[in-house]
C-alpha cells in the first residue's frame, strides 16, 4: 500500500484551473484527500476535501443498486446526487471566500 501512496504523491496531477485562471477548481484537494484517507488520516482528508466521503458514499451505493436493484435505489441515488453536488458548490465557495491555498497538485 505504501508503494501506491508514494506512487500517487509523486504522480499528482495540477489543477489546469489554478495554473492557467489562477482560481482553484471544484475539485481542488481532491486529489490530496485520497492520499489522506488511504493514509489512514480522515480527518485531514476531511479537511482538505469535504464532499469526498459523500463522493464515495454515492459511488457505493450506485455499485450496490446496480447490484442487487435497490427498490428505492434511483431516487436515493438521485438525492444523494443533488445532495453531493450542494456540497461540492458550498465548498467551492467556502475555499474561495477563505482563500483557503490547498490544491489538488503541484
């Protein structure tokens, strides 16, 4: 495991936003979140990215509907769906309020 973290830190790729608009994107942190919470540490990867719990949270559940034909998977999916992308837009605008300088890459 450590092996894929140090290949995924080395392998970040830069926010194409950042480098060319000079504003962080949606995803900004994204990245770093991931390397966090395979580390181990939630909190931080929490922080660095908070819609990606909700990210992961729908990714498995959409997995497990496709599976097993949830009765009320669809509309689930759908307010999980409209639920992450709130989120995503609230922290977006959060990030550039604070000017919070944590980005998905180099």
């Amino acid at each position: 495991m450590n092996f894929v973290i140090e290949w995924l830190e080395q392998h970040m790729a830069p926010c194409f936003y950042k480098k060319f608009i000079g504003v962080e994107c949606p995803g900004c942190g994204m990245q770093r979140s991931i390397i966090a919470l395979l580390k181990g540490d939630f909190y931080e990867s929490f922080l660095l990215y908070p819609p990606l719990s909700l990210i992961l949270f729908l990714i498995s559940l959409l997995i497990i509907h496709l599976s097993f034909d949830l009765k009320y998977g669809a509309k689930l999916l759908k307010w999980l769906f409209i639920l992450n992308a709130v989120v995503i837009v609230v922290s977006f605008v959060i990030k550039q309020i604070k000017g919070n300088d944590v980005c998905c890459g180099p």
